[in-house]
C-alpha cells in the first residue's frame, strides 16, 4: 500500500540533497587546496635545502631580477613606440645600392639601437641563472632564444666579432706582424670573382671602416693578420690587407694627376735605377714618382725633387711622410729619409744644382724643353733623362727644343705603355652551377651516349668541386678598360 507524502516533505527532502551534494564539493576542494598547499611546500623546502640561501638573499635577487626584467621591457616599449620618420620608412623600402651615405648611417644607428635592446635582453636570463642558483629551473622563455629576431640583428652581431677568434688564429710566421693602428690598409669586397669595392684607409681606434655593404670597427680589425676575412654588420665579406705602394699611389689624396705605376715603372727601368744613385725629378705634384724614385735608390740614394707650385709640393711632401709612417709601423724600421723637396722653378734656379751630378733625371712638366738646358749639363754622361708627357704635341716640341738648341741629347725612344685587362672565369649558369663540357663520342648506339651525358651531368650537380678539366672557362677582355695616360720619351746624354 503506497504512503503519500505532503508536499512540505517533498521540499525538505530536496533541501537535504542539494545540501550534501554541495558539502561534497566543498570538501573535495579543500582537499584539493590542502594537497597543493603541501606540494608546494615541499618544493620550496627542497629549493631551499638545495640552494643553502636565506630568505632575505632571495628576496633580493628576485627584487633585482624583478627589476632588470622590467627596465629591460620599459626600455624596449619605448623603442618600440618611437614612430618612424619620413626618411627612415623611404629609405627601407630602397635598394642598398641606392642609398645615400647620410641614409647608410642612420640605418647604421637603427642597427646599433637594435644590439643594445638584444643585449639588455640577454643580460635579464643570465642574472637569474645566476641569481637563481638553478640553471635547471629556468623558464622557457629564459632558455630557448627567439626565433623571430630580424637578419639584420644577426648580421649586426657578426659584424662585431671577427671571422676567426683570437684562438683560432695560427703563430705568426718569421718577419710576419699584426695589424696596428696607423697602419694603411685596403678593404675588399669581390663579388663573382671581381673586384666590386675597394677602399683604402688608417687604422685609428674608435672608428669604422664605411662602405655600402656594411661597416666594420677597427679596434676589431687591429690585431688581426694582414689577409683577414672579416664580415661587416651586414653580414658581407671583406678582405682586409696592407695597402702596397702601388695602391697607396692610386688611392692617396692628390693635388695634380699621378705618373700611373705602369709608367713609373717603365720610366724606372729606362733610367736604370738602382740602390745609391742620384736622381732629380722635377714636377714633384702629388708624390707618386718622389715614393717610387725613393725605394729604387735605397738608404744609400738620394732624390731632389723640384716644385714650382707651393700647394703641390706640400701635398708631395704630406703622402710622402704618411707612408713612411706607416711603414715604420708595418716592419718596425724607418722608411728611408732619402728624398728632399725643394719649392723653385729649375729655369731659374741653377744655383740649387750647383757641385751636384745626377745618374738620372725625371720630367714631369708641361714644357720640358725649357728646363733641358739647366739639367743637361748635370746629367751624367751615358745617363738617361725620362719625360713624361700626356699629348703628343708636346713630345713633338721636346723633340724641336732639342734641336734648336743642340743640347747633346739623343732621342732614344718615345714609348706608350697600354695595359689590357682580362676576364677569365669558369663557365656557371644561371642557377649557380657549373657548365659540363661535353667530349665527343665515335658510338653510334645514341642511347649509350644518352646515358654518358646523364651520368656526366649527375656527377657534376652532385659535386661541388668537378673534376680538372671538366669545366669550360670564359676568356674576353675587361668592359673597363685603361684609356690612355702618357707618352714617354727616353732621352740619353751623349758626348759630342
């Protein structure tokens, strides 16, 4: 027999249950809470057991740490909210080639703002590994770096350390010597096995080497072997080496045009110059052939070198001590004080070549005929007197000053040294890998010559470096070519 219950029953009987089921939850959440609590109790026990720091020295590392983080994060937000200006949004948008050297160094600032945010970033782990006392517990963004750094950070960083350590770099041979400051050196950069940049400078600390590609601090380059590859902070290669006499003649500051080392050479070898020989120049301009003259004639020797005009000669007189200083610094020895400048005009200044003898004369004017007369008579007999002239109707009025005025000079020669560069290179194609030559075959089955010329072509994709032989080379004269510079007339001394 069913019993009814009233409704008031129905009620209570609800009340109870959500009031059990609800104090099963609570307890189940504060066991829950209580097994937290003690777990994470006894991780910071452990920590503390482990480490053997006080309460107080953790609470200041995690202050400090709490701090370079947030210095660290402030000073990246306030970078990161500096709007762009104008020339800073075009010039990223522009080639590298095109850009001016003012936007080259506003990018170059931009790059070194970048370097000082990624090292204030990578200063914030390395405390607190430190500070921490537990490398293993770090996070994950204290661990891995990140990967969304742009290439020219990376380049940056490259830039600013060599290609070889100081640890890597092998003894120096006999005689051999580092890089120093005040040195002259010569920045490279070849692209497809051509010169496409080439500069030359003075090793001074504090400063950059500049170029469209990069640059690179000198305090990094001082120290280094001469030869040393090293990349700039856009992650190129450049060769950096001593700068030779010819490339300091080529790339010096000059006051009028150079005597070029290919005719300088050919006019040393028609005087003959050797170690302890006497040699007038006249027409000192920019010191090119004063150096030259300089290192034919040895300590032993000496070269008088005459200039009318008083700007030229200081210019002469400033790149001939340059390189001697940066010669005493390259092999430890002094450069030879040999030469002596002297502001005069030879037509009239006889009295300067008084008691002298010359084995040798060089001219550089624009009428030379007009000095012969002073200088001839100071010219050994047999010796050679070398003229440098740039048309050839000057050469035909040296040649009828001469006669007109009987001087004992016998023309010799009238030379024009032409130099021509070539391009020889490997044959590529235009995805980068090597042509194949292909030999001829006397089979007459096609598909075993089918099956050669795929073999052949497979061995060579594979291969970096094919076979000797296997590749065609490409051979044509250089588009830049040397124009014409002057004619040189060799005039000898005779006794008549």
């Amino acid at each position: 027999m069913a019993v009814q219950m009233p409704f008031g029953g129905f009620l209570l009987l609800h009340r109870l249950t959500r009031t059990c089921t609800s104090t099963q939850r609570h307890l189940r959440r504060r066991d829950m809470l209580l097994n937290f609590t003690k777990c994470r109790q006894e991780i910071r026990t452990f920590s503390t057991g482990s480490v053997r720091r006080d309460d107080s020295e953790r609470e200041d590392s995690d202050s400090s740490h709490l701090s370079n983080k947030l210095t660290s994060r402030q000073a990246l937000l306030a970078r990161k909210r500096r709007p762009l200006s104008p020339l800073e949004r075009i010039s990223s948008l522009l080639p590298q080639d095109a850009l001016s050297p003012e936007v080259m160094q506003l990018r170059e600032q931009n790059q070194q703002e970048a370097e000082e945010g990624s090292n204030i970033q990578a200063s914030v782990p390395h405390c607190t590994q430190e500070e921490s006392g537990h490398p293993d517990t770090l996070t994950g963004d204290e661990t891995t770096p990140k990967e969304d750094e742009s290439d020219s950070h990376r380049a940056s960083d490259v830039a600013m350390e060599p290609v070889t350590s100081e640890r890597q770099i092998s003894a120096t041979l006999p005689g051999e010597s580092l890089l120093t400051s005040g040195e002259m050196l010569v920045a490279e950069y070849y692209k497809k096995g051509q010169v496409e940049f080439r500069k030359m400078f003075k090793l001074q600390t504090g400063t950059r080497l500049h170029s469209s590609w990069g640059f690179i601090p000198h305090d990094n380059i001082a120290g280094q072997p001469a030869g040393q590859v090293m990349k700039t902070s856009m992650g190129i290669s450049m060769l950096i080496r001593r700068a030779s006499l010819e490339d300091y003649v080529l790339y010096m500051k000059r006051a009028p045009a150079i005597a070029y080392p290919k005719d300088a050479a050919t006019m040393l070898m028609m005087m003959d110059v050797t170690e302890g020989d006497c040699v007038l120049e006249s027409g000192s301009g920019s010191g090119a052939m004063s150096l030259l003259l300089s290192r034919a004639v040895g300590s032993k020797g000496s070269v008088v070198s005459v200039e009318v005009r008083e700007d030229h000669l200081k210019r002469a007189m400033l790149n001939y001590n340059r390189w001697r200083s940066s010669w005493s610094l390259r092999r430890g020895e002094d450069w030879p004080d040999n030469v002596q400048f002297h502001n005069a005009d030879l037509c009239t200044a006889s009295s300067l070549l008084a008691g002298q003898g010359f084995h040798a004369i060089a001219l550089d004017l624009t009428n030379p005929h007009l000095v012969l007369p002073t200088v001839t008579p100071h010219l050994h007999p047999g010796a050679v007197c070398a003229v440098y002239l740039a048309n050839i109707t000057q050469v035909v009025d040296l040649l009828e000053g001469i006669r007109c005025l009987a001087l004992p000079l016998l023309c010799v020669s009238i030379v024009e040294v032409p130099i021509r560069h070539w391009l020889v290179a490997p044959a590529v194609l235009k995805n980068g890998k090597y042509c194949t030559r292909k030999a001829p075959s006397l089979v007459e089955d096609h598909s075993e010559v089918e099956e050669r010329a795929d073999q052949t072509d497979k061995e060579l994709t594979a291969d970096e470096h094919p076979a000797f032989g296997s590749i065609p080379y490409i051979a044509r004269p250089h588009p830049q070519q040397l124009s014409h510079t002057a004619f040189l007339v060799k005039l000898r001394k005779c006794v008549l």
